[in-house]
C-alpha cells in the first residue's frame, strides 16, 4: 500500500557525516547514498566528470572539499575515486556533500 498519494517509488536517503584526513588536511564531508542503477534527482550540478556509475569504489564530491577529479579518499579501510566535481552539493551545515553507492556507505559505516 502506498502511503502518499501519488508517489510511485520511494527509497530511503542515507547520510553519514565523515571526517577524515587527504594530503595532510582533516577534511569534513557528508555523504549521501544512492542506488548506482537509478540515481535520486539529486539538486546539484555536475561540474567535472560523471557520478558515480559502479557499485564501489567511486564518489562524486562538492567543489568546495578541494580535492581533484582522479584522487582516492580513503575512508574508514575503503578506497574511492573521485570520479564527479560537483556544485552545489552541500548539507544542511553547509559543509561539502558527496554522493556515492550505498554499498560504499555501509561499508565506511561499519
């Protein structure tokens, strides 16, 4: 049963703030999930790049955290390539967002 009328699909957002260190900076990020076969209608631009297209190992971040298109961060033990710049991807603190799988997620969650 759908509880909203007119709303065909719904999935849950998963936000988990992160801070962790690249290149000598504590960086602080927010990242959003999302599922890699139909990403949400994300209010934000693609500057550089694409968004994340696989299950792991990619991440699509603001601008404004100052990491390049190319880096690795590595959060928690996992690995991710910045694959997207962003504009306009931020939380509600105003700090950077990123956007990557929700596999990749759970797993820094963890």
């Amino acid at each position: 049963a759908r509880i909203a009328p007119g709303v065909d699909d719904a999935a849950g957002l998963r936000v988990l703030a992160y801070q962790f260190e690249h290149r000598g900076r504590s960086l602080r990020l927010t990242l959003l999930s999302t599922r890699v076969e139909r990403p949400e209608p994300w209010r934000f631009t693609l500057a550089r790049g694409r968004l994340p297209a696989r299950a792991r190992g990619e991440i699509a971040v603001d601008a404004s955290l100052g990491v390049a298109l190319g880096d690795t961060l590595t959060l928690a033990d996992q690995s991710l390539g910045v694959v997207g710049v962003l504009r306009g991807a931020v939380a509600s603190s105003g700090g950077a967002a990123g956007l990557l799988s929700e596999q990749d997620l759970f797993d820094i969650a963890r």
